[in-house]
C-alpha cells in the first residue's frame, strides 16, 4: 500500500466514512455556508478521497473555511456526511506536526481573527480524547 | 433398499466451470442404494429429461436425486419427468449445485468437493423417501380485490370480464384511488379523470362486480381456493338504496370544517359529503368525527332536506363474511410525511407543497379550481422551483432507499404544463439524475427543456428559507458549474418520496404475505413470478408491490387478473403433500403444535388408543392436510417428537445431516 492509500484509509477509519455511499447529489455543497470560500468543496471532498489524493486535501484551504456546522452531516440522504471527511483531513494535518497532535497551551498563537469559533470547539470535541 | 438414479446437471457452464461433473458423478455411484449416475448439458431440457425417464425404465429406479439449479427452478420440472414415466413425484430431490455451490464459490476443487457432499445429502435423504399423495381442494369461483384505485378497478374489470365474480372492497368512500387525484397523466398529457371515469362507471355497472366501498377487509382465513374473509362495511349513514346522490345534503350541511382527503387538506368538506363529484357510488357518508349530529345530538338538517329518506343516523357497521377461490392485493401508495426533512421548510410556508398537491392545485375541481396560486397570499407565482428525490434515494433513516421512479417524469410534466398555460412563469428543476426509461419518456422530458424552456440543474437544494417578504430562498448547488446557487422562489414543490399504503402492513399479516423492509409486497419471484405473492392465491396488483406508473400498473393489474383467472379456472387444487402428521402413541395432548400453528390446521380430537395393548382414550393432535402449509413450525414444537412433516421428517433430515457430517 502506498502512502496516498495509506492516507486515504485513514481518513476513512477516522471519519468512519464511507465514501462509496455517495451519490453525488451535491447536497452537502448546496448547504455549505462557506462554500464561496473553499476551493475544494465539500461535494468534491468525496472524490479526492475515492482518488487517494489526500495531499491535495491536506493542502486545501478548505479545511480551515469549514464552520463544522454539520449542515452536510446532518442533511446528506446517503450517509456519506462530507463535514466528517473534512474534519478527518484536518486531524491528519495536525497529526502530522507531532505525536502530541494539539496542545491547549499552544491556540493563543495559532488564533487568527478570521478563525470561527466553532471549528476550535469542534476540534476540542475530536482531540480531547 | 432404494434404488437410486443420480442426475447431475452442467447448466451450461453454470455448474461445469466450477464444479467437475464428472468427478461428482464418479462419487455418486459410491453412495448406498446408487445404481446409476449420469451427466448431461442441460438436464432440464427435452433430451436430459428423457434420458431420466430412460433410466427410470432401464435400471427400475425407485428414486431420483437431480445435481442442478435450485427447487425452486426446476424441481417440479423433474418431479414431472419422474411422474410421466411412473415414478412417485415425491420420489425426486434437487441437489441444489448452482446457488448453493457453482455460482458462490470460485475454487474448482472447493466446489467439487461442496457438490460431492450435496449431492450425497440428497442421496442419503432418498434413501427414505416414500411415496406421498397429493390430496385435492376445491375452488370457490370468486376473487376479492383489495383496494379500488385504477390496479384494483383493471384486474377486478379483467377477472370479471372472463366471467368470474369479483368484490372490490374499497376503504374510502369511492373507488378511484390516487389516479382519481391527478390532473393530467404523463407522456400524453390526458386529462386523468376523462381516462379513470369510464374505468370506474364500467366496473360499478358490470353485473360480475360488487363493490363494497367504506369498507376494509378484517379478517382473512382459509387457503387458496377456499379463503373466508370478514369484510367491515363501515357506517356510512345514508341508506345506499335509498339516496338518489342529489348533492343536497351536502350543499346544507353546516358543518365545512374538515379537511378534504381529496384535496389533500388545501381545502375543507362538509361532515357528509362524497369526496369528489364523479365519485362512485355517488353515495355522500357522514363523516361522524365532524358530523354536528353526532358531536351534540342537535342539527339533524340533513335529514330534513334529504328527499330521499336515506340520512340514518343510526346505521352500524356490518360485516360481511364472504368465500374467495383467490385475493388480490391492490392496496397502493401515499406520499411520505415530510416532517423529517426540515430544511425544506414544508411545515413552515403554505407555499412549499408535495406534487401531489400540486397536482390538487392544477386540477379544474381543486381548491383553487385549477388556477396556479400560492396557497399564502393567492397570488401567481413568477419564479417556481421544483426538487426532485425529496426522500426517495435515502440510505440515512430519514428516507426511502428506493428511486420512487414515478417523480422525473410528473415533475417534467408539472414543469411544461405550468411553462405552457403561463409562460411567463420561470420553472426550474433540481435534480440528481432524469430517470425516464419509458417509450416515449425521455423525449417528454426533452420537450420540457427544449420545446418549454424548463430550467433543468443538476444539483441538490440543501435549503428553502422563508423571507419576511413572503418569497422564498432557495440555496442549491449547480454541480456542473461547481457554483453554488441562490435564488428566490414564490412556490417550491418537492417531489415527495412515495411508500406503500399504510393499511398494507395489517393486510399482509392477515393474509400472511410477506413484505419487504419498506413494506411493498413481496414477489414469489422476482423475475419470474411477479405478479403473486409467495403465499398460494394471493396476487399483487399495482405501486404495493413497488413503485411503477399508470400504464405499468394496468400491465400488472392485467397480470395479476390473468393469474387469478388461471386459478379460479380450475375445479379443484391438488393439495401439497408434504403435511405434518402426528403419531398417535407419542402425542401427549400438550396443545403446543395447535398453538404455534399459524394456519390453525391442527385441532385435537379424544380417541381410543391402543398403546402396546393398553386401551384408553387420549387426547390427540389432528391435522387438516387442507390448511397444512408444512411450515414445521409444529415438529420443532412437539416436546414429545410426535410430529412429523410428511417428506422432510426428522428421520430424512438428519439422514442428511449424517451424510454431509461422514
């Protein structure tokens, strides 16, 4: 297994996502607040992540634009929820920095004015364990 | 000792390219009471069945083990074969080597070796077969139909036709079922009524039909040939021979408050009332929930301008009890209820409706006597948008998983009509894909973008938000364009998911028909038999065996009439033989098989009993091979082992038990 799969399968185990569900109905972006933000989105997560083509993911500003508002997760009829793909992606980014993903101490710095609140609270919900 | 024949079949390549035939045959001859063993092609076809009968002649076969497809294929098949060349039918067993084996399995070896042991089970089973008898019933020439929609009116008409009396049993008032409420009928565009009328005036006058409207089935008993079935005729309090259907009653009635069943509650009805005007029999009912009368014991007007006499207030449920040879259930669909899915806003804006209400909105006798308004404000609409898959295409728990098939098609339909009788109307439609597989469908939907200018977008809608001002704010995607879209829209319509009548879940019980996950009838095959239930004299008519269009479920209504008819025609049905039977020495009287019964073939009788020389009288199980379904639900039950099923007893099976465990 290369390290694209790799990657790929681990954002599968960690959103608990399958992919292969969708049926591109487009729902998700159709509900996505920040969907003129984004330059993947949320639609297209799915594909990336059926392609392996995690790097990209990980590069994307997508993942910093997402409210975690769950309006996708809540509202896709194929249980596909792109909302946890995104925030897969975004935990193997912070994993990748080091073992100890986040720590607490370090938020003041990395706070920046543009960063919605609820994307903080919602990655406290995911790396609190 | 038997002696045995054992057929293996190479369907084709079906079994022969994963399981070596030859080797399964070389086998076979090792087992006990095995004389001859043969391959063949096809075994099912005219050569291979004459090469059994030519066995059965030759080496005096006494039972027959077939190496093929499934029972359910083929085993009467060769259970004929074996009967036209003098062999007892139930002398045959299937080894089933193509579902249970060649088709699941890709190793040659694996396969062979799994065929081998099946093919010895079988063998092992034959060894103690005995001849059995199958016993006759008779055929009581009357169908029921249940449900009076446009399934229910073809097949009743078709059974009639072949002369055969038919009852409809109808719960509404009037038979004409949901195509009643449509306004126009896809690709053709006719008006829906002007097709459905002289459909429901023939069956209401054929001397071969009896329709018994507000009225529904209640209790079902019997078998095929022979069903009993209580049918509830509800109180309608009017007096049917009586009421001419002047329309006076309702015309005074002062109570107008309750919602129209017809118009989908856009609109409201009289306490009595009958729910459309070419509603047959044109007999109102009395809506006793509503009914002033009923409520308070004062106003009584009805009665008073009814010319006729026939208000009777003081009507009450009838049953009917009524003999059926076959049943066929037509029971149809409704729309899902919307109130999982929120974000369309359907329960906040009066101006967010099912197409099935719009259907109401468009049609000349709908509460807005066919003029396209917003049920808000009563002013017409400039910007429409519609939603397709509205619950259909579902695999989260708000859903259906099934495509409801009928929506791309009406949705195009209610697009052009409302593009061609106001132009200046804007339409769009969302959709996920245009399913049109039809003749001449996918040119209707064509027509729509081409010829009408209906604004098709692939794309979802995730939300409909309500403004101050009334209008409202549609948010989709375009995912051909990867942009997302706002628009404001003075009407949306959502092309609600449809489902199976509720009133199907306590049909299927009585007549123990089995239903699937999302409650449509179950075929006894899906390919093959598609029009009967698995349960013997039941027959599926219409959208409560899965979803399909008018002229499809004509098709299956006809079907359906064909099939019944089929059964109806016979004088008597050879019954299956392979009943339970209880010994008389072991039965103890306990009364458990009687109460697991779910045909209620088994009684107990007191009788003499001569038990190794002592003579008492005991308590003992009986059962009527009629009922008898051979379920086994009462072998398994008997503390005693005192029942058996005739064919499959304990002794055979675990005779095949033994031969797949050596």
């Amino acid at each position: 297994m290369n390290n694209a799969m790799k990657q790929a399968e681990q954002i599968r185990e960690i959103s608990g996502v399958n992919p292969y569900k969708c049926m591109k109905c487009g729902k998700c972006s159709a509900s996505c607040p920040s969907f003129n933000e984004m330059d993947i989105k949320p639609h297209q997560f799915v594909s990336y992540v059926l392609n392996n083509d995690i790097e990209a993911l990980m590069q994307s500003e997508s993942l910093w634009k997402c409210l975690s508002c769950f309006a996708c997760v809540e509202r896709c009829p194929r249980d596909v929820k792109p909302g946890k793909l995104i925030d897969a992606a975004r935990q193997l980014v912070v994993r990748q920095r080091d073992e100890t993903y986040l720590s607490p101490d370090e938020i003041p710095e990395l706070l920046d004015p543009d960063l919605p609140q609820q994307l903080l609270v919602s990655a406290f919900r995911r790396y609190r364990r | 000792m038997q002696r045995i024949g054992v057929f293996v079949c190479h369907c084709g390549s079906n079994i022969a390219a994963t399981v070596d035939v030859k080797k399964v045959v070389e086998m076979a001859r090792l087992e006990p009471g095995v004389v001859h063993a043969e391959d063949y092609q096809y075994m099912c076809s005219e050569v291979g069945q004459a090469k059994i009968a030519t066995a059965i002649h030759e080496k005096h076969l006494t039972g027959i083990v077939v190496c093929s497809c499934s029972p359910r294929m083929h085993e009467t098949t060769f259970r004929k074969a074996a009967e036209k060349a003098g062999l007892n039918p139930y002398m045959v067993e299937i080894a089933n080597i193509r579902e249970h084996c060649s088709w699941i399995h890709k190793n040659i070896e694996e396969a062979t070796k799994k065929a081998v042991i099946l093919a010895r089970a079988a063998i092992a089973k034959v060894n103690l077969n005995t001849p059995l008898k199958a016993g006759e019933s008779r055929v009581t020439k009357r169908a029921l139909v249940i449900g009076g929609g446009i399934a229910g009116i073809q097949t009743a008409l078709d059974i009639a036709e072949a002369g055969y009396e038919v009852d409809i049993v109808e719960k509404t008032p009037s038979i004409g079922g949901r195509m009643s409420q449509l306004d126009k009928t896809f690709p053709t565009l006719d008006c829906s009524a002007c097709i459905l009328t002289p459909k429901m005036v023939e069956a209401s006058a054929h001397d071969k039909i009896t329709i018994y409207t507000y009225s529904e089935v209640e209790k079902v008993s019997g078998f095929v040939g022979d069903f009993t079935v209580d049918i509830r005729k509800k109180a309608r309090s009017v007096d049917m021979t009586k009421c001419t259907g002047c329309g006076v009653c309702q015309e005074k009635c002062p109570s107008r408050k309750a919602p129209s069943e017809f118009n989908r509650g856009l609109s409201t009805r009289s306490a009595i009332y009958t729910p459309f005007a070419q509603a047959i029999p044109n007999v109102p009912v009395i809506d006793r929930e509503h009914c002033i009368k009923f409520k308070t014991g004062k106003c009584g007007l009805c009665e008073k301008v009814c010319q006729a006499g026939a208000i009777d207030y003081t009507q009450k449920d009838e049953i009917i009890t009524e003999k059926y040879g076959a049943i066929v259930v037509a029971t149809g669909f409704d729309t899902i209820k919307l109130d999982q899915y929120d974000e369309y806003a359907y329960s906040q804006s009066k101006d967010v409706i099912t197409s099935l209400e719009l259907e109401r909105i468009m049609n000349a006798a709908g509460p807005t006597k066919g003029h396209l308004e917003r049920l808000s404000d009563g002013k017409p609409p400039k910007n429409m948008v519609f939603i397709q898959c509205v619950g259909s295409r579902c695999s989260d728990n708000r859903g259906k998983s099934y495509c409801s098939k009928i929506c791309c098609m009406y949705t195009a339909k209610h697009a052009m009509l409302i593009r061609d009788k106001y132009p200046d109307v804007n339409v769009t439609v969302f959709y996920i894909d245009v399913r049109t597989p039809g003749k001449n469908f996918d040119e209707f939907y064509r027509r729509a973008v081409e010829d009408y200018g209906v604004n098709y977008i692939k794309g979802q809608v995730g939300k409909v938000a309500p403004q101050p001002d009334g209008s409202l704010l549609v948010q989709g995607v375009d995912l051909l364009d990867n942009k997302q879209i706002l628009m404001k829209a003075d009407m949306v319509v959502l092309a609600t998911a449809i489902e199976p009548d509720p009133s199907v879940r306590s049909i299927a019980t009585m007549l123990t028909a089995s239903i699937d996950t999302n409650n449509f009838l179950t075929e006894a095959h899906a390919k093959l038999r598609p029009v009967e239930s698995p349960t013997a004299g039941v027959f599926l008519s219409g959208v409560c065996q899965g979803p399909k269009d008018i002229p499809e479920t004509v098709a299956q209504a006809g079907a359906a009439a064909v099939k019944a008819i089929g059964l109806l025609a016979k004088d008597k049905l050879m019954t299956n033989p392979c009943t339970a039977k209880a010994d008389e020495l072991l039965c103890n009287g306990c009364s458990q098989c009687e109460n697991v019964c779910p045909y209620g073939a088994i009684s107990y009788e007191t009788k003499l009993i001569n038990d190794h020389g002592v003579r008492e009288e005991r308590r003992i199980a009986v059962v009527n091979n009629a009922l008898c379904q051979g379920c086994g639900a009462c072998t398994v039950t008997c503390p005693s082992g005192a029942m058996d099923l005739q064919g499959f007893s304990n002794r055979q099976i675990l005779a095949e038990v033994d031969a797949i465990c050596r």
